[in-house]
C-alpha cells in the first residue's frame, strides 16, 4: 500500500512553486506546436507566476492573507493550562551534529516556545513523531529544550506525522492531564489549520507565533526576485492549498 504522506509529498512537490509554474511553462511550450498562440500564452504565464512568487513582497502579502494573528497576549496565556509546541521538520544525518538534528523551522519554533515558557511557567508539551525516518521531531526537539534552553518537557507525543496527527494525539494526553485550554507555538502562518485541528478535537487554543511577516517593506530588494521570496511564497501557498482541501477532505489532509 502507498503511503500517503509519501503522496502528498510528490503532489506538493509538482504543484507548488517553483515545480508548478515551471511545469506550466512547460505545457505552454509543448502547445506552441498546434496552438502557437495559447501555447505562447501559458508559456509566458508560468513563466511570470514563478517570477511574481519570487518577489518577496508578494510572499508577505500572501502569507499576511493566510494569517493576520497578533503577537501573544502573555497576560491572556497565562489562562491557559499547557504550552503546545509543534514541530516543523528534522534535518537528516547533520554531520555536524553526528545525527538528526531540529530543522529550522523547528528550531524557531523550539527557541520561541523556551521563551513564552518562560513568561507563562505553563508544563509543555512537545509533539512530532518521525515523517520521513530517523529520530523523531518530539525527542530532538525536548533533548534541545531541556539541554540548551533549560525548559523541562512534562510530555512527548511522538506518534504523528501531520498537523491532523498532531492535534489528534496531543488532545489525548492533553484531555486525559485534565486539559482543555492551551498556548500553541507555531509559525503564524500555520496557525490558521493548527488552530483548527486542535478546535475539532475538543482543545481551546491560544496562538503564539513566530515568524509573523513584517508589516512594513524594507526596501527596493523586497521587489526583486529571491531565494528568499519564492520560499516564503512556497509556504503561503502551501497553506492556501491545504486550507482549501481541510474544508473539502477534513479528516484527510494535515
């Protein structure tokens, strides 16, 4: 049987930026043959879809789209029960490291939920099981809480592999400690379906994001194409998509 993380990994990979575009490109160039002038068309449509998600402007402006949440109210957080920490991806075999170490985006999220545990004093919880191999996102990620930040971990849910999993096995542990109310490290742009995964399995969130776009452009490269630009419109865009399908397949897509 297909494994279907595995699935929407190559879907990801073919429909999101910069795959995507380029592939449209691509059909445009194929359809010059018969249909020069839709050919040309498409061609130059994928061709200047990729150029625009490359902008980083037009990555903050999608990703302020997704999500608008402010900073935490730590006066408001500190009403809550637990602190929820999600992971966001392992990097594999860093040789650096001699093993699996926090990718960076959990390593974001990991610094960020060391200080709101801080200022809140709340237990935490740390969830990420293993997606694609190796050491799991929740061990790496209380290894690196407890040794290089000093927040003890009180739990690890290392079973799930997608936020749905995530949401579904926290609220487990969460609701049998007796908790019904947490705050949840994400990034912002995530915290749209995280909040509601952790909603429709009985859990009142919190959001505490990271990575909150900027509200004011920093100057002339912000309106040339980028590295940066098309990553971060990657990831709005994946949002975008898996919004979309939580509302047509919710019991189905993380």
């Amino acid at each position: 049987m297909i494994d279907g993380i595995w699935v929407k990994a190559v879907l990801k990979a073919l429909i999101l930026p910069p795959t995507g575009p380029l592939l449209l490109a691509l059909a445009g160039l194929v359809l010059v043959a018969r249909r020069p002038r839709l050919g040309r068309a498409v061609a130059a449509l994928g061709v200047v879809l990729l150029l625009a998600l490359s902008l980083p402007v037009v990555a903050v402006m999608l990703s302020r789209w997704v999500d608008d949440t402010p900073p935490i109210d730590i006066e408001q957080a500190k009403s809550a029960q637990a602190l929820v920490i999600l992971g966001g991806g392992i990097r594999r075999d860093a040789v650096e490291y001699g093993g699996d170490t926090l990718g960076r985006l959990t390593l974001d999220r990991v610094r960020y939920g060391a200080r709101v545990a801080r200022l809140t004093n709340l237990p935490v919880l740390v969830t990420g099981g293993s997606v694609y191999g190796g050491e799991t996102e929740a061990k790496l990620m209380r290894d690196a809480l407890e040794r290089e930040f000093g927040v003890p971990v009180r739990w690890s849910e290392a079973r799930s592999r997608t936020t749905r999993e995530n949401a579904l096995f926290s609220a487990e542990i969460l609701r049998g400690a007796g908790i019904r109310r947490v705050v949840i490290v994400a990034h912002s742009i995530d915290m749209p379906r995280v909040r509601a995964e952790f909603a429709r399995n009985g859990i009142d969130v919190i959001p505490a994001p990271t990575g909150i776009p900027a509200r004011e452009f920093g100057g002339p490269l912000d309106y040339l194409p980028s590295m940066a630009g098309l990553q971060g419109s990657y990831y709005a865009m994946y949002e975008i998509v898996a919004l979309f399908v939580l509302r047509v397949m919710p019991a189905d897509w993380h």
